[in-house]
C-alpha cells in the first residue's frame, strides 16, 4: 500500500451542524475533536507504507478509530461499523455524514505495521506532544505509576493441565503432518487420555494418583521426542514448533533418570523460575503473575499518569513486560521513558 497525503480541512459544515443539533451536550469524540483539534497526520506514520501500490485508508484516521475502539471496546468490525453508522465519529474524524468508512480488516493491517516498523508508542507521543502544545501537560509536576494485568488469549492451566495439553497440542500437528508416521506410536489408551482438550478432563481423585498420571503423561511425551529424535525419523519433524514447544515444557516440568526409564514429576524448588517458565504451549510469552492476591496467566502493563488538582490526569509513559516483573523493578526504566519526553516529574 502506498501513502498519499490528506489534509485535514476540518468538519466539513453538515456534519458539524448535524452532530451539534443532535448532540448539544457533545459526546467523547465530540469533546476530542473540540478540545484538541486535528490529532494525527498521515505523514507521522508513513515510514510504514510503501511508495508503491493502491492507496492506503489514512492511517491517521486509523490512529483515532484505534483511539476510540479501545476506549469503548470495541471489536475491529464494530469499529468499523461505527465510522459507517455514528455522526460524533464522522465529526471527529472530520468525514462526510455519507462517507462509506472502510473494510474492518484494515485495522489489524494498521496495528501490524505499527509493531513492524517500531511505531508501537507513536500513537501516545503525538497524544502527548498536542497535549503539551496546549499547555494541559508540563514536566515537573506530580505523577504516579503502577501496574495492571493483561491476560492473554489463553485459558489458564494447573500444572497437570499444562503438561497433558502441550502433549496433545503436539499430537494433534504431528497427527496432521505425519499421520503414518504417528500411527506406529499411539494407541488406544492414548486416543483415552489426549483425544479432548485436557481442560475437559476429568482427573483422578487422590494425590498419588495424580502423580502416577503426569508420570505417564511424561513417558508419553518422552516416548514423542525420542521418536521425532530417532535416526530414521524425519528431519523436519522436530522443526514443527509444538514439538519444540514440547522439549522446552518438558524439560521444565520432569526429571529422567539416566538410563531413560524413570520420568519424575519436579516439585517445588526444584522447577525453574517462573520468569523462565512456560505457561501455555500455545503462547510462549505469557507468564503466571501475582499481584494483591489476583493472578493471572499473561502479562503486565506498567502506566504512569499525572496527578496534579488542577489539570486533566494524562498517561504519560506505558511499558509491557511478562507477569512475573514487579513494580520496583520498572522504576529506572520509566524515568528514562519519561526523561526522553521531557516529561520528569
């Protein structure tokens, strides 16, 4: 896609006259459009198109519906359906009351782009710049930062759930990539234990007993790996992520005995970190996390705002880390955020 320029000339007079009538007491895009004016230009993103091809939607527009998407909750195609169907968004995005929007996939496409060319944080600095133009926002004053949780597109798992659903994650892709080739190793106890989603199951009762199950889920998973490892095996078998994905968990999670026949369950101190270790085979990033009492499997946001009595509260600075990160820890890394936005306080 390629970038061509628009100016944003303001609302044009209908809508302006439309939104006003309908909306004396204006609404939040009303109140932005108002109060900050134009917010984004397309030029500030363009280092993430091409010179080449069809016409991109403007992404600055893009920018203020990711705005509003996340400030009301938005799903992509509902976002999209608002610029077709809300007056205050036109009004915002300075549109005609007839402008047709735009397919709801282009959003994604944008955030995208953001994330391959290291513009995840542009959004919030020309926030930050418009605000600071207009005299809201100043360094040296009072600001405050914490933490929040982000749970990630995943379910949460006991241990016991983790390790039977890593396995059958893995015996589904080899089962699709290889179907013979698995065959020779499965049987019909397997088909028993791994043939729903472990979340589904229904575990024995009785701590020794559960043991004896992770055990066995254990040799089942050794028995996987050392046949994908085989000399006669396919090369690019343990290339598939969701075997490599089943090395790493069960390296975390089992002791083998030298002669490779015992399979023990770690316990306690005895397993890795949580920093290091997985939590879900289906995203490799998130982590358990504790805070207050409440965890969670995912990651953790660290905001840091203003707080003065008389001026609007602003986020000034936003940092992502895994779960396991505490608040302390963040502290050094926020001051430089906010030294290289002037915005110390």
């Amino acid at each position: 896609m390629s970038l061509e320029s628009r100016d944003d000339r303001g609302v044009p007079e209908l809508t302006a006259r439309v939104v006003r009538a309908s909306f004396p007491k204006g609404t939040l895009a009303v109140r932005v459009r108002e109060a900050l004016g134009p917010m984004f230009d397309d030029e500030s993103f363009a280092e993430a198109f091409s010179v080449r091809g069809r016409p991109a939607v403007s992404p600055g527009a893009l920018a203020l519906v990711s705005v509003l998407q996340y400030a009301e909750g938005l799903t992509d195609r509902q976002a999209a359906d608002q610029v077709r169907a809300r007056m205050d968004w036109k009004f915002l995005l300075g549109l005609e009351l007839e402008d047709p929007g735009f397919d709801f996939s282009v959003l994604s496409d944008f955030r995208a782009r953001l994330i391959e060319h290291g513009l995840e944080e542009k959004i919030l600095d020309l926030v930050l710049k418009r605000i600071s133009g207009l005299g809201l926002l100043r360094s040296g004053g009072r600001q405050r930062t914490d933490s929040t949780h982000v749970l990630a597109a995943v379910r949460t798992l006991n241990r016991m759930e983790f390790v039977g659903e890593t396995l059958r994650a893995a015996l589904e892709v080899l089962a699709a990539a290889a179907p013979q080739w698995l065959t020779g190793l499965v049987t019909a106890e397997w088909v028993r234990r791994y043939g729903a989603r472990i979340d589904s199951y229904r575990f024995p009762k009785g701590d020794n007993v559960r043991t004896e199950w992770a055990e066995q889920v254990g040799r089942d998973g050794f028995t996987i790996l050392e046949a994908v490892h085989a000399p006669g095996a396919p090369g690019w078998l343990r290339e598939i992520p969701a075997v490599q994905v089943l090395r790493r968990a069960w390296i975390e999670q089992y002791h083998r005995d030298s002669n490779g026949e015992g399979v023990r369950w770690r316990e306690g101190k005895d397993l890795p970190p949580a920093r290091r270790r997985l939590s879900s085979p289906y995203d490799l990033d998130a982590r358990y996390g504790v805070k207050r009492g409440s965890g969670w499997c995912g990651y953790k946001t660290h905001l840091s705002e203003t707080c003065e009595p008389d001026t609007p509260y602003v986020i000034t600075h936003v940092v992502t880390t895994d779960a396991t990160v505490s608040d302390t820890e963040m502290t050094a890394t926020v001051h430089e955020g906010l030294a290289a936005r002037e915005l110390l306080p």
